[in-house]
C-alpha cells in the first residue's frame, strides 16, 4: 500500500551487492499476487543444485497451496492459473514442472508432517526417506516416543519397523513400549553382523580415533590374535 517491492528470487544477489557496496542492482519488476509471487518464489529455490529433503518438502507444500488456493478463486490474473483449465490436479502441476513424479511430490510433502527432530534426523541421512514417510502418520506425541525408542535401540528404523508403528498407531495408539519392542528386533540385512556401540570402544583408544580408525586397529589385532592361536595349536 505505501509503495516499495518485494524481493521474490534473488534474496543472496541483492545480499552480495550489499556487501560490495553497490547502490543499484539489475531487476525484473512483475505485477503479482501472493499465490504467484509464492509458486515463482518456490519454483526457483527448487532449481538449486542442492536442497535438503525438508527444504524440497517445505517448497513443495508451500506450492501446492498456493495452487489451491489460485484454483478457488474467480479473480484468476496470473499466467500460472492457465492449469485450472486443463483439469490437472495441483500435486500433478507441481510433478510436471519439478520434472518427477505425483508420487514423489507426495511422499515429500508428507515429511512436513514430521516433528523438527525427526525432519532433521532425515536431512542428516541418519533416517532414510521411506522409513521418514511411515513415520509422518504417527501422532506428534508418539513421533517423540519414537525418539526414545530410537535411542534404546541405537539403531535407526528398516521401513518393515516403521510400517509397523505406522499401523498399530492407526489401530489403538503406539506406545513407548510398542516401539521399543518393535525397534530392538535383529533387522534382516543385520543377520549375521555384529555391532558395537563406537562409545563402548572409545575407552580402548585415544580420543582422536575416528571409527574407521578403531575398525581398522580391531581387525589387526584379531589377526594378530589369529595367527598366535594357530602357532599354539601347531606346538
């Protein structure tokens, strides 16, 4: 109302030219509501080289939003709202122009409905993306559980776990106790691998050793412990 623009793409551009002191910068000035000013402003954070999954499923609920709520309205000015007249759904849009499919858009979108925990627990890579999608259909409070069960188990979930808590959620409510006894099951791709926790071993090295370190210093010395065994039997 009093005037002014909004920056819509283009926020680390105009922070540079600050910062080497330039007065003016280069634009592109369009006349936009806030649904189009939202898509292009998602469209174009979208086309960066990297992005995190919470990054990519935020964007991605941002637009679908802004699609629906461009669909319902009668004042349609934008070039965008030319979707409306082919019939598409807004997650078919979004797919379409994101270049993968409505499945994708989906499964990331429901990462928005995880606690900020676990969201970045899958950022981290310390969750993979389709255990996350199971977990996002536990009740916040049960998402919290389920970090105290993650913990027990010192082991993140196989997506067989997290189908599991997902259904016994729908069915009467997960519990703590559901998710511990579910999470300290032997993973099938774990039969017949051993495990130690890297901080039982820590007191056996210098605090430098990185975990490969530690690794590589155990199988050396059952090797050493191997041969020794050998020469014994042989005596």
């Amino acid at each position: 109302p009093d005037g002014g623009y909004e920056i819509i793409s283009g926020h680390r551009r105009h922070h540079a030219a600050e910062l080497a002191g330039l007065d003016t910068i280069p634009v592109i000035v369009r006349e936009l509501d806030d649904d189009a000013a939202v898509i292009m402003m998602v469209d174009s954070n979208l086309q960066r080289e990297n992005i995190l999954p919470s990054e990519r499923a935020k964007a991605y609920k941002m637009k679908l939003e802004a699609l629906k709520h461009q669909g319902s309205r009668s004042d349609l000015t934008c070039e965008q709202d030319a979707h409306k007249l082919d019939g598409k759904k807004s997650r078919d849009i979004i797919a379409e122009q994101a270049g993968t499919s409505k499945d994708s858009v989906r499964r990331f979108i429901r990462l928005t409905e995880l606690i900020p925990e676990i969201l970045d627990m899958v950022d981290e890579k310390k969750i993979s993306m389709t255990p996350a999608v199971e977990l996002s259909y536990l009740k916040p409070e049960e998402q919290r559980n389920f970090l105290e069960a993650m913990d027990y188990a010192q082991a993140a979930p196989s997506v067989s776990q997290a189908q599991r808590m997902k259904k016994k959620s729908q069915e009467d409510g997960c519990t703590l106790e559901d998710m511990c006894g579910i999470m300290d099951e032997v993973k099938k791709d774990d039969m017949g691998q051993i495990a130690f926790k890297t901080s039982d071993l820590q007191k056996f090295f210098p605090k430098s050793y990185t975990p490969r370190q530690m690794s590589d210093t155990i199988l050396r010395l059952l090797e050493q412990w191997q041969r020794r065994r050998q020469r014994d039997q042989q005596r």
